[in-house]
C-alpha cells in the first residue's frame, strides 16, 4: 500500500477539512484550537474577497460571522485584546462596520445577534429551505428584511476594509506565533 494509499484510509482528507471548516469561529480544530486563531488564520480565504462567493449566499454569511466574531472576540476577550495590535483591532471593526453598512444590518446590534442570525439562514440555505433562511434574516438587526439581505449575499462585492482586515489579522496571528516560539 503506498501512502497516498494508506492516507485516504486513514481518513486524512476529512481530518484536513474540518481543521478548515467554513466556520471556525465555532468549533477550530475539533475544540482543540483556539476559534479565534482558526477565524484569523482562515480570514484571507473566508472574507479577503467577499465576492468569491457570489451566488452562495450560505459561504457568505458565514464569511460574515468571520468579520462580526474577530472583531468582538480581539476587543472582548480579556486573552486576545491584551495581545493584539490596536491597529487590527480597529481594521477589524472597520470591516464589521463595511460589511453591515453593505448589508443593512443594524449598527449596535449586539455581535451575538448577528451570528446566530446568519449562521441560521447559512444552515437553512444548506437544508435547501430558502424561506427558514428569509425567516432568520428578519431579526431586529437587519433593516432590509429576509429576501433583500439574502440578495445582497448572494451578491457580494470585495469589500476593501474587510479585504485588509482579513489581511492583518492573518499577519498578527503569525506574529503572536513567532513571539511565542522565539
């Protein structure tokens, strides 16, 4: 048996794709990992270019939950603001901010809101249920309603402060990395 082989059996291909799940923020490495290094080592590919997932309204709410955790976990948790720069921080809220301004979605709405939100509609649209997905949408912190909100998904352009965001916080993560290991 050659490794290719032996690898396949092993069920290598569905261990690597978990560690790059299309939501980190919830679950990084099995719960082994910290969710938000996995949200910021998968930020370049989840929401460095947001219109890589037009007509999959699904990717792109979660590549949303992407923006909306980082940018409440660097600030809120005690862990990781200690730790990151400033700078990351504020480039972050200022793709939270681009991203809702482009989806209409409610300024002081409270980050956890907004996730739940999206991630319901990403498992409804999963599940084929458009409507279940609409439904999720209509929460207090969308002001465009169910049917606009999954349009604009649907539609994604490049969003430049998400896109550098994405960027930086990639960039701290290695340089928290290189601290830690020197």
């Amino acid at each position: 048996m050659n490794r290719r082989t032996l690898l396949a059996a092993l069920g290598l291909p569905a261990l690597l794709a978990a560690c790059y799940s299309a939501d980190p923020a919830r679950s990084y490495l099995f719960g082994a990992g910290s969710s938000v290094r996995g949200a910021a080592l998968n930020a370049p590919f989840q929401f460095g270019d947001l219109s890589k997932w037009q007509g999959q309204p699904g990717r792109a709410a979660l590549a949303v939950v992407q923006i909306e955790f980082l940018a409440d976990a660097l600030v809120n948790d005690p862990y990781w603001s200690a730790k990151t720069s400033p700078t990351v921080m504020t480039q972050m809220e200022w793709a939270r901010r681009e991203a809702r301004n482009y989806l209409g979605i409610h300024e002081g709405a409270p980050a956890e809101a907004v996730m739940g939100s999206l991630r319901q509609a990403a498992e409804a649209l999963d599940h084929g249920s458009r409507a279940t997905a609409e439904a999720a949408l209509q929460a207090p912190a969308f002001s465009r309603g169910g049917a606009e909100t999954l349009r604009l998904l649907a539609s994604m352009p490049r969003l430049p402060r998400s896109a550098e965001a994405a960027g930086a916080v990639n960039a701290e993560m290695a340089r928290q990395d290189n601290l830690r290991n020197n």
